[in-house]
C-alpha cells in the first residue's frame, strides 16, 4: 500500500470527520449549508467565496482552506460540471472536510494546508444539479439554459475557450453535448474561468467527474500532445496509483483523446492553455455498471481515493526546487518541465 493510501485509510478515521454525513447523496441545500458550517465553525481556516450566480440566479461557492505560510501555491479541486454525476460534489466535499477537520490532530494534514492554498468548487453546475433530483430527472447532465427552441441546457464540459467549437462537442441544443453559442456564454464557466484568473497562484487543478476510473490529462481537443506531456503524465500517473493503492480499485492515465474520446472546449485544456497550470480531469468511481448511479455505500470509498489523489497533487504542487536542486535529486527532464512551467506562472 502507498503512503497516500496509508495515510488515507490509516491517519483518518474512515467516515469522519462528517459522521454519517458521508452515507447518502446531498442535494444542493445541504451542500451549501455545510460549506457554511464548516467557514463558520473554523474562520481561521476557511473562507467561503462566492464566486458568481447560475443562470438561475443561485450561487456558486469557492471554499479557500489556508494555513500560516505567505506566497503559497494554489490548488483548486472542482466538480459537477455535469448534473448526473452525483460522486463528484461528495467527493469535493469529502476532501474539504478532511483537510478543514484533519488541520489541528494530523501533522500530515496541517503541513499541506500550511504551504498550500486549496480551493475548493464542489458544484460548478447548481442549478443542473437540482433539477437531476427532481422527478425522473436523474440523468440530466447539461445547466438549465432556455435554449429558445424547446430545449434547455448547455454542456458547460464543452464551453470553455480551448479548442471550442470542435470534435467532441455538439452545435445542436438538443444535444447532451450542445457546446453553447459561443465560449463562455454560460455563467458558471464565466464564474469558474474568472476566479482562475484572479488567482494566478493556482498551478494545479482537477475537476471531478464520473464514471471510468481515470486520470484525463490535456489535451482533448485534438490528438497533438502537449510541450509539458511528461509532466503532466508523471503527476497523472502518480495521482492514478495513489488512488489505486487506498481499495485495489484500479485507476489508468492518459491524455483525453487518446485515452477516452475527444472533448472539445473542456475545462482543464483551457486551464492548461490559458493558465498554464497542471490541469486534470479524474473520472471517478464506476468503471462502468452502474454508471452514474453509483451506490451510496461507496461515496466514502471513493472519497477516500479522491482524497489521496488530493493530497499527491498538494505535495507535488507545493515545492519546486531550483534545476540544480532537481538534478542532484535525480529528477532530471520531468522535474524541470515543473520548475519551467511554475516559472511561467510566477511570470503571469
């Protein structure tokens, strides 16, 4: 077993914190009612941050857990882009509660919130994701847009600025993968691409999604493989065993195209492209059956593996030592792929 996994399954007990809040689904309310607790319960930690409204007028919450250190690398975990994949806001909120709950009894935990910023997004799409637990909507995907024409709804998965507009992304509303009219035409994605901006110390992110069991890296827009491939593949691959090592439950990586399918106007392309930070998409737990229905009983072992994915991405985020440093370490090409692209963030 890893150390990600030991840490994961032997420096917390399972379920907690949280209790039993970990045993089913939670609509949006009680979603939002505990991100609040949690800011309330430790100011010294956490700041709630709304970062914008839904189409529908409802708010979209950035939690910002931070410690003592000055100049901090950002990390932003974010998820619920789609509506249907109900693993994606518990496993956010899992991980939020064990760095905020975890901070004053494990050191582990404490170090890496104290030389990190870690944001945290757990429902990008709120008002999709209402309306997947209203009657025989469970499989909605898309937000709530009136498209004008009967149907509602845009992929916001397909309306980020990278690669908009191409192979993997649909022009017809009625479609689950209808891209928008235009890039960042939805306010979610305008929302979460802003906050990104404002926060140029973000070098790493993930956005959670289900189903397949894998660690997506940029690009998916097109088959080309991008300057910082090893590097991206060697954290990928890492975050990949990390979660792979808590249950047994096997987790690949690859670039999105050529793993899975092309995804044009994704968020973690444009991320990469525009923002020039490590970007990832993990499709959680299922690998297939039953799809995104996955039962409650493993929200809190797939939060354990988003979790130690978690924290592989915080310890490989927080330091980047000098190229001198990097090659005494033995780090070699890989490592200095990492300090040059921190480097184009400094310069940002």
């Amino acid at each position: 077993m890893s150390s990600y996994a030991l840490l994961v399954v032997g420096s917390l007990v399972l379920g907690q914190p949280g209790g039993d809040w970990f045993n089913d689904y939670k609509p949006f309310a009680d979603i939002e009612a505990r991100l609040h607790v949690m800011a309330a319960e430790r100011p010294d930690l956490c700041t709630l941050v709304d970062i914008g409204d839904s189409i529908e007028g409802r708010d979209i919450w950035a939690l910002q857990i931070g410690g003592t250190a000055a100049d901090k690398p950002g990390v932003l975990f974010s998820g619920t882009q789609h509506a249907r994949e109900w693993i994606s806001p518990m496993t956010n909120m899992f991980i939020a509660e064990h760095l905020v709950y975890g901070y004053d009894t494990d050191p582990t935990i404490r170090s890496r919130v104290d030389s990190a910023e870690i944001m945290i997004v757990p429902v990008v799409n709120p008002d999709g994701y209402v309306y997947s637990w209203t009657p025989n909507n469970r499989m909605w995907r898309k937000n709530r847009r009136d498209n004008g024409d009967g149907t509602y709804g845009v992929d916001l998965n397909r309306n980020w600025g990278a690669g908009w507009g191409g192979t993997g992304s649909s022009g017809t509303p009625s479609s689950t993968t209808y891209r928008g009219p235009e890039a960042f035409s939805e306010p979610e994605t305008a929302a979460l691409s802003d906050f990104f901006i404002a926060n140029p110390q973000i070098v790493s992110a993930v956005d959670f999604h289900s189903y397949g069991q894998v660690v997506l890296s940029p690009y998916g827009y097109t088959y080309d493989l991008p300057a910082d491939h090893d590097l991206l593949m060697d954290v990928g691959t890492g975050m990949a065993s990390a979660m792979t090592a808590v249950h047994g439950e096997t987790y690949d990586a690859g670039p999105t195209a050529g793993t899975l399918y092309q995804v044009s106007g994704g968020m973690k392309d444009w991320v990469y492209d525009d923002q020039g930070a490590l970007a990832y998409t993990i499709e959680l737990r299922p690998e297939g059956s039953p799809w995104f229905e996955l039962p409650p009983d493993e929200i809190i072992p797939t939060g354990e593996e988003g979790l130690a994915a978690a924290l592989y991405l915080i310890d490989r985020s927080i330091a980047v030592p000098e190229p001198s440093t990097l090659l005494l370490l033995g780090m070699g090409a890989v490592g200095l792929l990492w300090y040059a692209l921190r480097m184009r963030i400094a310069k940002r």
